[in-house]
C-alpha cells in the first residue's frame, strides 16, 4: 500500500472504489470527488479519513480539489438511466481529460476501465492487444463504447501532459462490497431466473476487491508515457452457471437458469502482463464467494 501520500480517487462510492478508498486512507491523505447523491456512503467515507469534495467530474470544475496530489485514482464510472451517448461520453471520457489536466503534475495516474471493450472472442482468454468492440450493446448500450472513449482520451492526455498513466482493464470486480455474483445469489433468494447465454458454459475470470487494495497502489509503478494497459483479474477462470451453484450450496438455494442472446457473452482475460508487473492475485474464488456472503448475509449459510 502507498503510505504518507496525497491521492485523489474519483467515484469513491462506487462497488470497487468504496472499499479500495477506505483501505488507502488508513495510511494517506486521501480525497474522493463524486456527486455524493448518497449522504451515507460519504459519512462513511469521511469516518474513514476521506475528504469529500462534490463535484460533477464532466463539467471540468475542480475548483475545491488542489492540484498537488502525489497519485490520481480514477475509479469513477458513469452511466444514463436511459441511454444517452453523449451524456454518457460527457461523464466517462470527457470527465479524464479534463481532470488528467488539472492533475497534470501528479507522479503517476490510474484509469480503471473494463474487460468489457474486448470484442467477443467466447472462452479463449483475452490479452491487451486483442480487438475492441461493442461487447456489453446487449445490457448496457453505451457502456463499452464510453469505456473505449475513455481510454483514448487517457491515452492521449498521458502525452499531452507528459503524465505517467496506467490502464486497467477490470474483468468481473466483486467481494464484501457486492459484485455481480451478489446480484446473483439475491435472484436465487427471490427465485429468479438468472440469464445466461446461449453459448455456455458463461465464463469469466473474477478478482476479489481484496486483491484489486492490494494490486492497484503497486500497478502506479509502473505508470508510463505513452499510458501503458493491463488486464487486472484473477488466475481462475470460471463461469456464472459454476459459481452460483457454489453460492447455492453454502445458502441451500437452486439457481434456475434461463438461456437467452440477449445477455453478454464470456469475457475470459489473460492477466500474464499483471502477474509479471505486481503478481497473481491471491483470493481463490469459492473463498471470496464465502466471505462475501458470510460479511453480507451471513444467516443465509446453511
């Protein structure tokens, strides 16, 4: 972990960043700029030791944020209730240009983004140079197109402003703050159908937010001009249709299935550059299925 530092993390409320936040204040002078819709999630975040600035990161107006942090975390992800390319685009990719230059002087800046910008290449494991595409059209419209904006306008203000630049591609984040597993074992306990794609089994390869405290402080080491790319995710790759039959055994619930094309397809990533760069990620996934359920609903174990 980074100790006695100056960091910024944008979006600091969301799944990942909430408890990534957290963990980097206990040892750093930590900021977090968001709407801050959610007037319990910042007195958490200040109980922590965060300074709250509200602000609208699209708009460009960081005038109650300094400009000497040491790090820049940028964590924030926006999407429109309805889809709304140009506000989505306003939020996700214009939002890191303008704050990469009023941070311009920072050692090193961080851009999560997805394994979601990745064209579909079904369960062979994806690598950084493979081609992008409009993976997640079929959920989220705007989404994979925003993230791959995003990422070249990073790319670019890292030239620009000469500012060492990393980016992240995040394949299937969860833990004790939630995920998309959590959202599955909730269907099992309402009995709801879980989708799945017709093209099974629906493989991904998940990283525990543990592992993502520990991963990203070490990646800004290797921040660089031009902006270098990772894929962030674990070793095990492992499939929807696997995991919630894990989750129904530890809380006595029968996932009910329901194939359909109208869902996302596998997004299996290769993290070989990650384990060379910082190392593999350490949480195994049945492990972190069990802590999640045990922090989040722990009467439901059977």
């Amino acid at each position: 972990m980074l100790e006695d530092k100056k960091v910024l993390v944008t979006g600091p409320t969301g799944q990942v960043a909430f408890p990534f936040t957290l963990a980097l204040a206990k040892n750093n002078d930590v900021w977090g700029a968001a709407r801050f819709s959610d007037p319990e999630k910042r007195q958490a975040l200040e109980d922590g030791g965060v300074t709250c600035v509200a602000t609208d990161l699209g708009s460009g107006e960081f005038d109650d944020l300094p400009t000497d942090f040491d790090y820049v975390l940028n964590l924030a992800v926006a999407r429109s209730p309805e889809p709304d390319f140009d506000a989505d685009l306003r939020a996700n990719a214009e939002a890191v240009g303008l704050l990469m230059e009023h941070c311009r002087n920072a050692k090193a800046f961080l851009h999560c983004s997805t394994t979601g910008v990745y064209y579909p290449k079904g369960r062979d494991p994806l690598v950084e140079n493979d081609p992008l595409g409009d993976n997640h059209r079929v959920m989220m419209p705007t989404y994979s197109i925003a993230k791959i904006s995003a990422e070249a306008v990073a790319r670019t203000a890292a030239r620009l402003y000469q500012l060492p630049t990393i980016i992240t591609r995040l394949n299937t984040p969860y833990g004790n703050n939630g995920g998309w597993m959590y959202y599955h074992l909730l269907m099992m306990k309402n009995d709801v159908e879980i989708p799945i794609h017709t093209d099974g089994p629906n493989v991904y390869t998940p990283i525990h937010e543990d592992d993502i405290i520990e991963l990203f402080p070490a990646l800004l080491d290797h921040a660089s001009v031009p902006a270098r790319i990772v894929n962030v995710c674990g070793q095990e790759h492992v499939s929807i249709e696997e995991w919630c039959k894990f989750m129904g055994e530890l809380c006595d619930l029968e996932p009910r299935f329901a194939p359909t094309t109208n869902t996302l397809e596998s997004v299996v990533s290769d993290n070989a550059a990650q384990q060379e760069l910082v190392g593999p990620a350490k949480v195994n996934w049945q492990e972190g299925l069990r802590r999640m359920i045990e922090a989040r609903h722990p009467d439901w174990l059977a």
